[in-house]
C-alpha cells in the first residue's frame, strides 16, 4: 500500500524524505563534538546541491540550474569559512557569487527583461555599491574583509525584495532568503561583539552570546528550503 502511494506520489515521498535526513543533519549540529559538527555542517550543504541537481536533472524546469550553482558556491562558501576556518576572504567573494546566482535565478522569472520595479532596484544596487567602494577607497578603517561582507549583505537583502516580486511564480524563493538574512544578522553580531564593547542589555549581545548558536537555526532551513526551489518552479 505505502509503495504503491510512493509509485503514483515520488515527487510529495522525495521531498518528506530529504526533509527528515536534514532534520537528523540538524541535530547533528548541537554536539559537542567537533567531527560530528563538521558532519552535520557539511552534510547540509551537500545534500542540499545534490537535491537542487536532481530536481534540475529530473523536472529539467529553465533555469534551475542556476540554483545548482548557487548551491555548490555555497558548498565552496562553507568549505573556507567552517572546514578551513581561515580564508574569510575568499569565502565572502565566493557568498557573493552566490548571491549572484540567485539574482540571475530570479530575473528568469521576467525572461530577463527588467520592469519599472526591477530597474530601479537595480539602480539603488548600482548606487549602493558605488557607496560602499568609495567607504573602502576613501576611508582607510574599512578593510576588505568589511567590503566584501557589506557587498554581500547588500546584495542579499535586494534579492529578497525582487524574490517578494516573483512570490506567485516560486513560493519558497523569498522565505529561504530571508532566513538567510536572519542568519547574517547573527553573525554580524558575533563579529561585532569582537570589535565593539556592547552592554549585556543589548539585543546583539545577547544575540551574540545565546547558550546555542542562532545563526544554524536559520541558515539550516534557508538551505533546506533554497535547494527545493526547483520543485516549486511556476515557469
């Protein structure tokens, strides 16, 4: 009986089974131990560009294989930033491209052809980044390390407004962004924190010095649902 279910429905017993592998990755994700921590960590991602492959593969919806790039960058983004640990540099560079990706994911949703809304994001985007390389030209105290992370940030957040845009032609696009954006927000807090003296009151240090890691809490289920974007494609 549940075979026979699974035969007429792979697509629905597919999806239930890559959500609970990645509810146990999950778990994984709250030891103590390094190695399994690592595991779960990359288990994410992997599983997470394996997916969004198949899914490009199987249903061959245009475009999607933009989503497998932006999946395996983010593989490479993860592999510098927590297996190497120290090459911030080019794990920010390579989180851009990223971002990239799905900028160019969600421009197929128009063919490419840019509307009043899109063109003056676009525009502000242009804009924003002319800001930001004159802080890092102009004012010495920002690095490239601050650069990068500033660009990135900026094109991430723009990609959630555009997502919102094409909400009815892929339902999940716009929720997994923003929960990569509320990962960031943690992140940012763990690094300033470093920098900066912050009151125990503050909201960033406690974000900062929460008893579990906040920044895995979205950023596990932005991945989840990113890499399932495929299977919601409306083209």
């Amino acid at each position: 009986m549940i075979f026979e279910q699974i035969k007429k429905t792979p697509k629905i017993f597919f999806f239930y089974l890559y959500i609970v592998l990645q509810f146990i990755f999950y778990i994984l994700l709250y030891t103590t131990n390094l190695f399994v921590y690592h595991l779960g960590c990359y288990s994410v991602i992997i599983c997470g560009l394996i997916v969004s492959l198949f899914i490009c593969l199987k249903y061959k919806v245009k475009y999607t294989y933009l989503l497998v790039f932006a999946q395996l960058f983010t593989l490479i983004s993860d592999t510098f930033l927590v297996l190497l640990d120290d090459y911030y540099l080019i794990a920010l560079s390579s989180f851009i491209i990223v971002q990239i990706f799905y900028y160019l994911y969600i421009l197929s949703f128009t063919n490419f052809k840019l509307d009043n809304k899109h063109q003056i994001i676009l525009i502000i985007r242009i804009a924003i980044f002319i800001i930001i390389l004159g802080l890092f030209i102009f004012i010495t105290i920002v690095d490239v390390l601050v650069f990068l992370a500033l660009e990135y940030f900026a094109f991430l957040l723009f990609n959630f407004v555009e997502s919102i845009f094409v909400f009815k032609s892929n339902i999940l696009l716009p929720f997994g962004l923003f929960l990569f954006i509320l990962c960031d927000l943690c992140v940012g807090c763990y690094n300033i924190v470093d920098i900066i003296d912050i009151k125990q009151d503050n909201i960033i240090y406690l974000i900062a010095n929460f008893q579990i890691n906040l920044s895995w809490i979205f950023y596990h289920p932005s991945q989840v649902i990113l890499s399932l974007c495929g299977l919601f494609d409306k083209k």
